[in-house]
C-alpha cells in the first residue's frame, strides 16, 4: 500500500435526519483521495467526491459516538452517479459492506445497469447489531479492488443509515 500522505482521511462528521442518519463525502475515507490524479475531493461539507481515475477503490468511513443501543438494525445505502464519462465499470462491478460488532455484511453491485448522469440509490445492506467488541460503531465501505482495472467517472453524493 502507498503512503498515507496520498490517502484523505476524512472529517467523520455526520448528521443527524428523521429517520437515522447521512454521512457527506468529506466525512468519508478514501485510498488514493489525496492525489489530483485520482479523485476530485469536496470542497465543501455537502459537495461530491468525483473518482477521476483508479485500479484500486476503497472508500469508507463510520457512524460512533452516538446512542445506536435503542435500534438493531439500519439500512445503509449510498447516493451515487456515473458521470457521462465514466469508464471500466463493465468488468467491475463494486462490494458494499457494513460491519457492526460481529456482524459483517457484503453485497455485490453492477453500476453499469445504472443511466449515466442519473442519481442512484445503490442497493441496500440490512445490517443488524451484532454482539463482542465496537457495538457502538457502524463502519461501512465501497471496494473494487479485485480485478486491478482502471475505472473513473463515479461521483459519491452521502452514505445513508436509515432506522428499520
């Protein structure tokens, strides 16, 4: 792995909504994040991170800090888009995951069935609280880092957490 210096490491902020809570790209992890080669990062808390080019994408970040013991289960999904430019995705296809203590899920998503240009809601992952250490955290994450293609032209919008 490179140099931390290249990768941005986010604010880890979050907002609380109606129903659970949004995380902003700026909050967000990402390998790679701090190279203009690679991503175009927020400017401000509410703007998008726009993947330029990468053979290896690891976004992820985490909700803590909060009274999560109440509830047991949240979907977690995120807003994204495919810019009209965007290419390598064919091959690609990206894992979401979420983890909260013991519990960890994936799940697999094609972003090529997706229109470009269009705002998408990727599938969801249920996630339910599991038991042993980090009970009070959800961690969650957007990988490809598999098949070492280029790929480029996504931009990330917020991560949802929504309270079943």
């Amino acid at each position: 792995m490179a140099s931390k210096a290249f990768h941005y490491q986010g604010n880890h902020k979050f907002c609380k909504t109606q129903k659970g809570y949004i995380v902003y790209p700026k909050a967000l992890d990402i390998i790679w994040g701090n190279d203009k080669r690679f991503w175009k990062l927020p400017k401000y808390e509410k703007d998008g991170a726009e993947l330029i080019q990468v053979n290896w994408l690891e976004v992820t970040g985490c909700i803590d800090d909060i009274n999560i013991a109440k509830k047991t289960s949240y979907n977690i999904e995120f807003t994204m888009s495919l810019m009209a430019d965007a290419f390598g995705w064919s091959d690609s296809p990206i894992y979401l995951m979420a983890k909260w203590g013991d519990n960890t899920q994936w799940r697999k998503v094609n972003l090529t069935s997706e229109t470009n240009g269009k705002k998408m809601i990727s599938k969801t992952i249920m996630i339910t609280k599991g038991k042993g250490n980090n009970v009070d955290k959800i961690y969650f994450g957007l990988y490809e880092v598999w098949n070492k293609k280029w790929k480029g032209g996504l931009k990330i919008h917020s991560v949802n957490l929504i309270e079943i």
